[in-house]
C-alpha cells in the first residue's frame, strides 16, 4: 500500500517535472523563435530601405533633412560587420527586451553610425555578442546606414560595473559597442563590457565625412 | 605785528571746544563724518571661547577641502565627470553619524541616450530557463521510465 502510493507520487512528481521543463524550453525556444523571426524581418526591411535609398539617391531626391528624420522603435537602422567573429547582423532601433531578442540595438537618441556623436549599439551577451570578448584593439568594425557606410577600429575596450556611467557624448563620430560582462550564459551580469571604435579615413564617402564633421 | 591776549577764560573755552569736538562724535554714533570712532573692542573670555570652540567642533558637519574645483564645478552643473575622485582631490573629515548614506545599488535601465547614461541592461534569463526545462524534462522522464515495483 504505501509503496504503491510512493510510487504514485513519483509519477506524478515526474509528470509535473516534464510539464514544468517543457514549458521551460517552449517559453525560451518560442522567444528565440521570435527573436530569429524578427531579425529575419528587420534584414527583410533593412534590404528593400537599402534599395529605396539608393533609387532616391539616383533620382537624386534624397536629401539630408528626410534621412535625418526620427526612427521608429523597432526599425532597422543600420548594419553591423565584425570579421574577427564573423558578426553581420542588423542593428534594431531600441535596447528594449523584444529589440535585443531581435538583433543589436541603437540606443534612442545616439548618433547613427557616421554621424557626428557617440552611435551606442548594445547586444545581448548570450545572442548576438556571444563572442564580443574575443576583440582586442586594433580589430576593425563596419557600419552601414542609408546614407553612410566604412570602417571602424577598436580604440577602447574596458569593463565597468552596471550603475557606472559609461557613455558620454563625443563631439567626434564615435561607435561604442556594449553588452554584459562577464559574456557568460548564466548567472548575473554585474558590469558591461564596454568597446569603443573611431572612424579610420579613407573608407567613408565624402558625404558621410561632411555629416561626421558636422556640417550638414 | 598785533599780539592776541590770551587769558584763561579764552584758554579755558579753547580747550572746552577742542575736548567737545573730539568726544561728541562718539557720544553721537558717528554723526560727523570726518572721524568715526573705533568699536570697542570686546572682551575675550577665555573660558566662554574655549566652550563655544568645542561646541563648534561639535555640531559641525563637515570640513572640507576643495582642490579640484572643475570636478566641484561640474558636480554643481549635474555634469558627470569621467575622472575618479583620487584621495587627494576631496577630504572630507565628518563625523561617523553624520556620514552620507552609501548609494543603494538601484535596478536602473538604459532606454535612450543620454550624457553619463549608464550601459543598457543586455542580460537574458533565456539560456537559464533553457537548460532549467530541459533538465527538469530529462529528469521527469527517467522517473516516468522506472516501473513502478511490485510487491
């Protein structure tokens, strides 16, 4: 009698455990799902953006006020390449939870990449910068936005704690890229991981030059 | 030339004028403003001095010195300054009750840019979930596996 009752309780404590692991994994697989779906959406958008921009450009009606305009939180903005660890991913407006699950966000209200300012781009540490530890100085970055597009080296890379204020404006076009420290897949995440890249010459156009320089 | 006669009376009245001239203004409160007369000068106990010194010492705050008045400047105009204080920039000698209460670390996030912003929060309790579900389904399975025995 009691072991059949022991027995009883372990099937149901097993049959509990399955329910509450698959739910486990359905929660997290449905949100990579999503996150994989989106960013296949957002590279969707960032091409056919690419091409509207560039038959503007060739009708020769794009002009700097309308590309300025504010992005709409959750758009693409630009595109991000880092060789060294094979990254080419598509940079979503906004750092909030279904941006990040998406894709590299821009933090709202930095600079875009080219532009003159400090462009914030910030990744989870277990997505898409899984490997953003593995750059040193020196490592080079590429940037592409409907009106710019060059290269980027790694000037800085330091680690500060969570509440440390890190990102401060730059009167000089400047990419800082963060995510949490230490890149880990478990446990808390009390600092960041904080790299910062200046434009090197000679692989912007002329016209990103100018908007880096402030003059438009 | 002419000889003043000088007789008492007339020196008498002299000196009157002179000593009325010179003590009026400090019976008047400096009316005149051709001399002002110099405040007493006080009295210094120095019992009551060596009291009131220690009761000053007492109730004050603090004592500081300011040496770097750019990061002072910049803390007054809600700059954040990148420098790190070093031990010679600010002293502060306070007593211990009075000591500014340590900043609680606070679950702050990031969502839009701003000058001495903070990184944005990019930690995700996805991967733990994951592994938390796949191995609590492996466990349940096993359990669900054994027979139950017979007795």
């Amino acid at each position: 009698m009691f072991r059949e009752r022991a027995d009883v309780a372990v099937r149901v404590g097993a049959a509990s455990l399955c329910v509450v692991g698959a739910t486990l994994v359905a929660l997290a697989g449905g949100r990579y799902a999503i996150g994989s779906y989106r960013a296949d959406v957002a590279r969707r958008l960032w091409d056919e953006r690419q091409a509207q921009a560039l038959v503007a450009q060739a009708r020769d009606r794009a002009t700097i006020a309308a590309s300025f305009q504010r992005v709409a939180t959750g758009a693409p903005v630009a595109r991000l390449r880092i060789p060294r660890i094979r990254l080419d991913e598509i940079v979503i407006e906004g750092v909030g939870d279904d941006e990040l699950n998406a894709g590299p966000g821009h933090l709202p209200g930095s600079a875009l990449p080219g532009m003159t300012g400090n462009a914030v781009i910030s990744a989870h540490r277990d997505r898409h910068f899984s490997r953003l530890d593995e750059l040193q100085l020196g490592d080079t970055i590429r940037t592409e936005t409907t009106q710019s597009s060059g290269a980027w080296v790694i000037v800085s890379r330091r680690v500060v704690g969570r509440e440390t204020p890190a990102l401060f404006q730059s009167k000089e076009p400047l990419l800082t890229l963060t995510t949490c420290w230490p890149v880990r897949y478990f446990g808390s995440a009390p600092d960041r991981l904080i790299l910062s890249a200046k434009p090197i010459a000679g692989t912007w156009a002329d016209g990103a030059r100018a908007r880096m320089r402030g003059d438009s | 030339m002419r000889r003043i006669p000088v007789t008492l009376r007339s020196a008498t009245t002299a000196m009157t004028l002179c000593a009325a001239t010179l003590l009026m203004p400090a019976a008047l409160s400096a009316q005149f403003t051709t001399f002002v007369a110099p405040p007493r000068k006080a009295t210094v106990d120095s019992a009551k001095a060596t009291v009131a010194v220690a009761k000053a010492r007492a109730d004050s705050v603090a004592r500081m010195t300011l040496s770097d008045m750019k990061a002072w400047v910049d803390s007054a105009a809600g700059v954040s300054s990148t420098q790190v204080a070093s031990a010679s920039d600010t002293v502060m000698t306070s007593a211990p009750a009075m000591a500014p209460a340590e900043r609680q670390p606070t679950d702050r996030t990031t969502t839009t840019f701003s000058n001495g912003a903070i990184a944005p929060n990019t930690a995700s309790p996805l991967p733990a979930y994951l592994v938390a579900g796949l191995a609590a389904l492996i466990v349940g399975t096993l359990l669900l596996r054994i027979r139950p025995r017979r007795a």
